[in-house]
C-alpha cells in the first residue's frame, strides 16, 4: 500500500523560504516538476514537488516566483534526485535560471545497473520497494487550481518514494564499484543542458538521412535547423510550429531560390511562405554564395561497406563489454558515437573516443577493432 505523505501547499515566497530552510541541511533531497509545452518551447511549469523525507512540499509556480533561497537550493547544497531529468532540468533552467547541481538521475543509475536502458519511475518503484503507484493522474491537467487531493498525493508520491528508491541503488551501485560512474554520467547530463543555446547549430546532425546530401545541402540544412532554434527559443513556439525537420531537410535538398520555388517543396504552406519564407530563402542563399572550400565535406554513406564492416566491428566490442556490465549496449555507448568513429576513421582524422570511465572500459577495443578492419 503506497504511503499517505504529508504534504503542505506552497504559494507564498515566505512559505518557500521557510521550506528550504527545513531541508537546506539534509544530504539528499528528491525533486520533481509537473509542466507543459505544447503551445510553447520552453516548459510551462504547473508544480514544483520536493521533500528530505519529511513533509511533501507542493510549490505552486503559477502563485510565486522562484526566490533566491529556492534558487540556491537547487544550485548548491544537499544532492538532488531526479528521475528522468531532462525536461525537469529544463523546468529549472527556465523558472529558477539555474542549474541543478550536484544531481543523480535515478533512470541513469538504474541504466548503469540493470539491462533495462530507461526505466519508468512507477516500474522503478515496484522493482526497488515493492509498492504499485497510482496511474491514474499520469494525464491530469496540473494547470487547473485548486488540485484536487488526488492529484495532490499523485505529486507528493513522485519525490517521497525517490529517497527510497535512491537507497537501495546507491546500495548496489557502491556494491558494483559503479557510483562514481552516475555521479560523472550526471555531472555531464547537467553540463549538456546548460548548453542549450551552443547544441542549435549541432540540431542537423540527428537526421539520419543527412549522408544523401550533397555538402551544400548539408550546410543549408545546418543553418536551416540553427535558424528555427534560436527562432523557436525566442518566440517561445513549439518548433514544428515554424518549420518540421523534414520540411527543411527538403528545403536544403531543392535549394530553391525565390518564393515560386519554395512553394513548390513538399511540406511548404502558403501561410509558411507569408511568415518564414524571407528567413528560409536567406538561409539558402547564404550557402549558394559560399566557395566549396568553405562548405563541409560530404558526409560519409552508411551503406558502404567500408563504414559497415567498421560499424559491426565496433558494436562487436560494445556488446561483449554491455554483456560483461549487465547493461544494455546503448547505455555504454549508443549508435550515433559509434558512426562518428567510423567517419573519422574512414576520413584520417583523430577518433572521438569516449573519456572518463567509458573511455577506460572500451578505448582500447574500439581501437583495436579498427585497426585489425583497416588492416583485413
């Protein structure tokens, strides 16, 4: 039977004052956000959750604003949980303008002790305390006030049962010799979050299609992409509402240049046209005036056998070490690493091999397995 926590109800900047100076000396404090995005870029926060094991503390972001003893909380201090952190850090980032440190992702730690890569909270739950969770405000409105109590307990269950959770895993991570593997894998999740802004013009690069184009359609398709980020981030729009990535990857393969020909693209609407089409036109114009010394080589086709045969032998050598672990393969190193090793291989350049204590585990196979492909 789940636990009745105790909750208390946070709207004033003096309540959260006084919450975070209950909890600013505990070692560990869960965490957890509720927010939406589907009208905007940036999350809309709709409650903050937090607890250090006593009172469940419920913070109504739409009441007050985050102050500056919040803020230092979340910055310094006790370590923070968080489950699946990603869009939570982004809910901090926005609404407190900092970054949560020092942090654990308890779905990070369960990757690095189970082959399951990301494991729900409420399955998380059942596997370390035994106890089912109640879904049935998975998909509750969490913008409406007042929450009615079962909403407010589906909350305050989020952060109470991660101090549980997150003592049975340091428990076995400690055993495993694997603790300071979380703890590096998320001092860098924390890092990549803070840039967010540098990550716009890398955005063309998770198209998996990106080898089919020819150097100067991957140049228009980077700026295309870097446009509608920094666009997206500014207006605060949701960034398939300014363009899809399948419509400017089709943009940078017709590279037109007026309107007439832009609308002939597939995907391109004449209400795209009225408001982005200046934009869109600009970005592909920039690129047809550059010198082919000033473009990017052409990326590499993973159809060739040359970059297949290096691909198979590298996952040869990050399965049998996952298998070694007891992790999954994507965890140790996922496919998107393992192709830019190959690309730099097959192009002479140095290896983007992995550092701390991936590095240490695989380098030398990884190493090993292209040399003896190369020399085959």
């Amino acid at each position: 039977m789940p636990l009745t926590p105790e909750i208390r109800w946070i709207d004033t900047p003096d309540a959260l004052d006084a919450a975070c100076a209950e909890v600013a000396k505990a070692d560990v404090i869960a965490l957890d956000t509720e927010f939406f995005r589907e009208k905007t870029f940036h999350p809309v926060p709709a409650l903050i959750q937090f607890t250090a094991g006593g009172p469940a503390y419920l913070v109504d972001p739409l009441e007050v604003a985050c102050t500056e003893a919040f803020r230092r909380l979340l910055a310094q201090g006790p370590l923070k949980l968080l489950h699946a952190s990603s869009e939570d850090l982004e809910v901090f980032a926005h609404w407190a303008g900092v970054a949560v440190a020092p942090l654990v992702d308890t779905q990070i730690a369960q990757s690095l002790l189970g082959e399951v890569p990301a494991m729900g909270y409420q399955k998380l739950v059942e596997f370390w305390v035994g106890e089912t969770l109640p879904k049935d405000e998975t998909r509750s409105d969490w913008l409406k006030r007042p929450l009615s109590e079962t909403q407010q307990r589906y909350a305050a269950l989020d952060v109470v049962y991660l101090l549980k959770v997150w003592q049975h895993q340091r428990e076995a991570l400690e055993r495993r010799g694997r603790l300071a593997w979380v703890e590096a894998d998320c001092a860098d999740l924390v890092a990549q979050a803070a840039r967010s802004h540098e990550a716009d013009g890398q955005w063309y690069r998770r198209h998996r299609q990106l080898w089919r184009l020819a150097p100067r359609q991957v140049e228009t398709y980077r700026r295309l992409t870097r446009w509608r980020e920094g666009e997206a981030r500014r207006r605060d729009l949701p960034r398939g509402w300014l363009a899809k990535d399948g419509v400017l990857y089709a943009i940078a393969e017709a590279l037109p240049e007026n309107r007439h020909e832009l609308a002939r693209v597939e995907g391109v609407t004449p209400p795209m046209i009225k408001r982005e089409g200046d934009a869109l036109l600009q970005r592909v114009r920039e690129v047809r005036h550059l010198d082919e010394a000033e473009l990017p080589p052409a990326p590499l086709s993973p159809m060739e056998p040359a970059f297949k045969q290096r691909l198979k032998a590298l996952k040869r050598v990050v399965n049998d070490e996952a298998e070694e672990l007891g992790i999954a393969p994507e965890v140790l190193l996922r496919r998107r690493s393992l192709e830019a090793l190959v690309s730099a291989h097959l192009l002479d350049e140095p290896l983007p091999l992995p550092d701390g204590w991936r590095g240490e585990r695989l380098n030398a196979g990884l190493e090993a397995a292209l040399d003896e492909v190369a020399n085959s």
